[in-house]
C-alpha cells in the first residue's frame, strides 16, 4: 500500500507536441506527420520559422475528425480552412458541411 507522503502529481498534459509525436499518435511517417502538421495550429519556437510545434488541441480535433470517418486528405482540408478563420472546427460539425468544405478544396479555380 502507498503511503500520501509518498503519492507525486502525475505530469501534466503536454500543450504542444512535435511532428515526430503525431507521427507516433497517427501512426504516419515522418513526412507525413510533418506534412498533416501545416494544416494544424503551429507554434515557431526557432529564428526563421525553422522549428515548430503543434497544439495538442488542434490535433485532438484533427484525430477527432479522423474518427468520424474522414480520409487524412478530407481532414487537413478541414482543418485549413477553419485555421484561415483562426478557429478550430467545432467539437460537433455537421458532416455534411465536412464533406462540402473537402469538396470545395478538390475544385480547380480558374481566376
């Protein structure tokens, strides 16, 4: 039996991560980790914007869109778009606009 004296705080949870860990948690490559984490919320920590991390909410929110049934691509573009606005996608989007947001990214646009 454990003693209160002997009882330490477990480690709080981690707020950003690194490409390497998504790759992990999304069981991805390298590359492909690394390429999921520029749609994601990015924190630069390097002069020149050459190292980063992503937020631990931004990618709960892209493994939650996994989980609905999104392919990879159909998240990132999701998860693009909401990012342009600042936002992150809400804990309950309709599947529907989901699916109208990736198809609107899939268009070519002519200008």
């Amino acid at each position: 039996m454990m003693r209160p004296e002997h009882w330490e705080p477990p480690d709080p949870p981690k707020v950003l991560v690194s490409a390497k860990r998504v790759a992990l948690e999304l069981d991805v490559p390298n590359w492909k980790a690394n390429e999921i984490c520029w749609c994601l919320e990015r924190v630069f920590y390097a002069p020149g914007r050459a190292r980063y991390r992503v937020t631990r909410a931004s990618l709960d929110v892209f493994k939650e869109l996994l989980e609905q049934g999104l392919t990879i691509a159909a998240a990132r573009a999701v998860m693009w778009r909401f990012r342009e606005r600042g936002e992150l996608p809400p804990a309950d989007p309709d599947r529907v606009r989901l699916d109208h947001i990736y198809w609107m990214s899939r268009q070519r646009r002519c200008w």
